[in-house]
C-alpha cells in the first residue's frame, strides 16, 4: 500500500500525516467493524491524525474511536470539537464556559483518554466575549485535559483578536484552522490563510471535494444515492450551481485525460499550497479510504497547477456575487435594518 508523507502541523508541533482521518461517518453510515478496517488501513499507510467531533452520530464517533484505538495514545495525534449540540448537554450548543468545560470531559469520557491532543472551536458564538472562550481554554490547557487548541468556521479578523487575547491573557496560542477550502472556492486565500501562515498556524482543510462535486460524478445530473439527488442542505448552499457542476467537470475531465483520478488532483491541488499541513478526508468504507490514500501519492505539475487553479479566481467561487448563507456577512447595519446588498 502507499504511505502517507507527513507534515509539520505547526512551528515546533509534531508531525501529522498529509490526509487527516474524518470520523463523521462512524457510528453513523459506517458501523464499528467498517470503522476498524478503516482505521488499520489508515494507520498501515503511515496515518496518524485522527478527527472526530462531539457531535458526530451523537457521541458515538466518539466512543467508536475510544474502543478502536484503545492502547494507541503514543502514536495517534487525536482532535475533538466543542460548540455544536450533544445530546448530554441540554442547550443549543455555543461556547460558554461552563459548556466547554462540561463538553471537555464528556469528550475524554467518550475517547477513554485522559488528554485531547487539540481542541478545535468547532464554529464561533457571537454571544459569549472572546476573552471568556480562551481563558476557558487555557484553563483545560493547565488542568492537562488539552494539548492544543484551534478553531473552524470563524472570520479571518477574529484571527488576529484571538492571538491578541492569548498573549494578553497569557494562554496558549492557537496551533491549528480548519477552513473550507477546495479549488473552486478560493474565498479563504483573501485573509483567512494568510493570517494563519502570519500567526505560524497549521491549516487542516476540510471538504477537497467540494461534497463529491470535484469527482465528476455529476456529468449526467445528480446519481442515486448522491447529496444533490437527496437534496442534502449544504451541498445546495454551497456547491450545486451550474457553473461550479461545469467546471467541477473540467477539472474532472483532465484528470482523466492524463489517466488519473479527478479525486487525486483535487487533494493535491489543496495539498499544494504552502500553508496546508494536512487535509481531512471522511470516507464511508475501507475501499474509500484506500482510494484517498492512493490518489495523494498521484504525481501533481505545474500544468495541473496552472490549468486548476485557471478555473476559479483566487479569493471567489465560480458564482459571481455567491456568500455562504450559514455564514451571513454582516457589516452593514443601518437603522432600517439593513445588512447585506445586492
């Protein structure tokens, strides 16, 4: 089998495999002996960055992983996630203090571990002071019960506040992101990826494939069984416009004109940028993950380069004028409330 190469996480961190193992799907498509065989295949190309989150199938990602890697601690660098609701906690989910330390020790609870290697804010929450976040952290930081910390789906300018709010607090930095980024949609590169290479922070990207498009899969419109055919909310926030399907085709299109895997310059072209130290894949099955494994090993040039990232602008998606509606932009507010133009 092919192995995987490894890659400074951050400054001075350890090193991490370049694919990152998602979790999503154990205990949820994927039951516990599918997971198994996942994770020995993983672990034999040389894998070693496990990701799961508290919220995946419930806690049962979680606890799947706290049996299956029982006695790996040594070799296993693991991150969890903390915001979204779980059914222990009876909220909305968010990062109040008392929340995040409550969620903390269910997580090692669920992972039968007595640390988490790094803690990822799984998305931002508006309602609680920055300061609070942090000092909640460097509190588990201190206690033992967490490594590192870092954060996915916040906005690049609170980057830098939590930096600030670190150093005048005199907690840990932020080792690790986790951003959307795939290469037709290229928003991050504005001020996201920039500010983490600044700040000497990891980048973990998530979704290369832009939830299956960039597989070619919908040359023919939408297959059974796939996200666009059940109508899969995020997908078609996101991903399922004409002009990205048309491109993703493209793309698609010269990778099999040069005999391999739209899958396989779809990871490299993310793997290629400097700033990226490992980017998180989540297979369904052993012959997926097999498959992620054997296409980061494909050759990449400097056409493929060329000719990707020639398909969409840096900084923009294909759809002119397009914004995450989960993420709306608000730096408009005026007294007739209005926030967003266009």
């Amino acid at each position: 089998m092919a192995k995987l190469e490894r890659r400074r996480l951050f400054e001075s961190g350890p090193e991490v495999s370049n694919l990152c193992l998602g979790t999503m799907m154990f205990g949820d498509q994927t039951d516990e002996a599918e997971s198994a065989r996942i994770l020995d295949a993983y672990f034999e190309a040389g894998g070693n960055f496990i990701d799961t989150a508290d919220t995946y199938a419930k806690g049962e990602s979680e606890k799947i992983l706290g049996r299956l890697l029982k006695g790996r601690s040594g070799d296993c660098f693991l991150a969890t996630k903390v915001g979204n609701p779980v059914p222990e906690i009876a909220d909305d989910g968010g990062l109040a203090p008392e929340r995040i330390l409550r969620a903390a020790d269910l997580s090692l609870e669920r992972l039968d571990r007595t640390t988490i290697d790094l803690y990822y804010l799984h998305l931002d929450d508006d309602r609680v002071p920055l300061d609070e976040i942090i000092s909640t952290l460097g509190r588990l930081i201190g206690e033992g019960k967490v490594r590192h910390w870092g954060f996915s789906n916040f906005r690049p300018w609170k980057i830098a506040e939590m930096i600030r709010i670190c150093d005048k607090l005199g907690v840990a930095r932020p080792v690790a992101a986790q951003p959307y980024y795939h290469m037709l949609n290229r928003v991050v590169e504005t001020d996201y990826i920039p500010a983490c290479r600044h700040f000497g922070i990891g980048i973990v990207s998530y979704s290369p494939l832009a939830r299956g498009v960039l597989t070619g899969k919908y040359r023919g419109g939408a297959p059974e069984g796939s996200r666009g055919a059940r109508g899969d909310a995020r997908i078609l926030e996101t991903e399922f416009f004409p002009r990205t399907i048309e491109l993703a085709n493209q793309a698609a299109d010269h990778a099999e004109q040069s005999g391999r895997s739209p899958v396989a310059l779809a990871l490299n072209w993310v793997l290629a940028n400097d700033a990226v130290s490992s980017v998180l894949i989540g297979p369904r099955t052993l012959s997926q993950v097999e498959a992620y494994i054997s296409a980061v090993n494909t050759d990449y040039t400097a056409a493929d380069e060329e000719f990707l990232s020639g398909l969409c602008a840096t900084g923009h998606t294909p759809v002119p004028g397009h914004n995450d509606p989960r993420y709306p932009i608000d730096g408009r507010r005026t007294p007739f409330g209005s926030k967003a133009g266009g």
